[in-house]
C-alpha cells in the first residue's frame, strides 16, 4: 500500500501533469485495494521525472490521494514506456571552475551557469561545459567570459559589469558570483605581493 510520502514524491517528481479528469465506469482500480473506482471520481495524470505515467485520484492539492491503475489499454505514453524505456537528459550539476595555469597565462575563462526554469526560487550555479552541452529543457542556460588575472582594479571592474548583465535575466546570481573570484594577480606584482601579506598575517 503506497504511503502518503510514496504519493508526495509522485506529485513533485513530475514533468508535467494533466488535472482535474474524470473516471468512467470500470476503467480503474484503486491499487492499495483492488476495488474498482466509481464513475466520475475526480483524477489526475501524473508525467514523472522517471518517464513514467501516473494516475492518482483527486488533484495536485488534495491531501487524501490514492494511487489508481487503468483497467483496459494503456494509453500511449504508457505502451511507448513498457515497450522501450525512455531516455532523459541529464540534469545538470553543480561544478566549481577549476582554471588552469594556462588559463592564468591567458588572462580569462569560459564560465557557464544554468538556472531552473520551472522554480525561479532555486538558486542560479555554476555547471561544467559537458552540462553546458547537453542542456535539459527544464533550465535555462548561461555562459560568459569572466578574469581570473590583470590588474586589480581592472578585473573588479570587468566581472561587475558582467555581473549587472547577468542580473537581468538570472537573479540572485551577484550571490555566488563576486568581481576577484578566482582572480589571481601577476607573479610578485604589487597586487600579489599585498595578497601574500595578507596570507600571511592570517597564519
């Protein structure tokens, strides 16, 4: 017998949903009894993350939801899914830029950010190229140059500007994004000097 969390998790874990549907007579049964559900119960279809179709009586807020099965023929989402198991793009995942020496020597790297595009509460982070690549249509997605090395003053100024530009359509992305992240000054330049100090006195 599936659980109210068993019955939660199909409800968020959802691509899409239909609501609000109507049971005929005889064409489903409830799946913790076996009984058939009367004609005209309120219903929903549920598309999960999993590629799988679900059908769960009520709606998407109701808090007294049962799992039902179809009786008579799948539908055919469901005879593609039995058939062949469908595939998803990955989703992507949080990854740090890591720069190379060669990236310093070079001055700037390719940055690249995804967002989700289905909750805008859920905070903007950094993916890898390969995520980059393989985008899931789910998210939006970002990529930009941003200085790791140069003058200081220069480098603040040239991420800020990259940042308000960014702010636009990806908010809340100044938070894991400020103008010297992974900036490094040149090799025993006045700015890396004052950064080893710096080092220095918090050891």
């Amino acid at each position: 017998m599936a659980n109210r969390q068993q019955i939660q998790n199909i409800k968020i874990n959802i691509e899409r949903t239909i609501q609000g549907l109507r049971t005929k007579r005889r064409e489903f049964k409830y799946d913790d009894t076996g009984n058939f559900v009367k004609p005209g119960a309120l219903y929903s279809i549920y598309y999960t993350l999993m590629k799988n179709e679900r059908f769960l009586t009520g709606t998407l807020d109701s808090t007294s939801s049962r799992i039902i099965t179809p009786t008579g023929k799948r539908s055919l989402f469901g005879q593609y899914s039995k058939i062949k198991k469908s595939t998803r793009t990955p989703y992507p995942k949080i990854t740090q830029a890591t720069p190379s020496d060669s990236d310093y020597r070079i001055g700037e790297i390719t940055r690249y950010f995804t967002h989700s595009g289905n909750d805008k509460s859920k905070p903007v982070f950094e993916i890898s190229k390969e995520d980059f690549d393989n985008q899931n249509s789910l998210y939006n997605y970002t990529s930009f140059q941003w200085r790791i090395s140069g003058k200081k003053e220069e480098v603040i100024r040239d991420n800020s500007v990259t940042i308000r530009g960014l702010q636009v359509d990806y908010p809340g992305i100044n938070k894991v994004l400020f103008p010297l992240q992974l900036w490094k000054p040149p090799l025993n330049s006045p700015d890396d000097i004052e950064k080893k100090l710096s080092l220095m006195k918090k050891d």
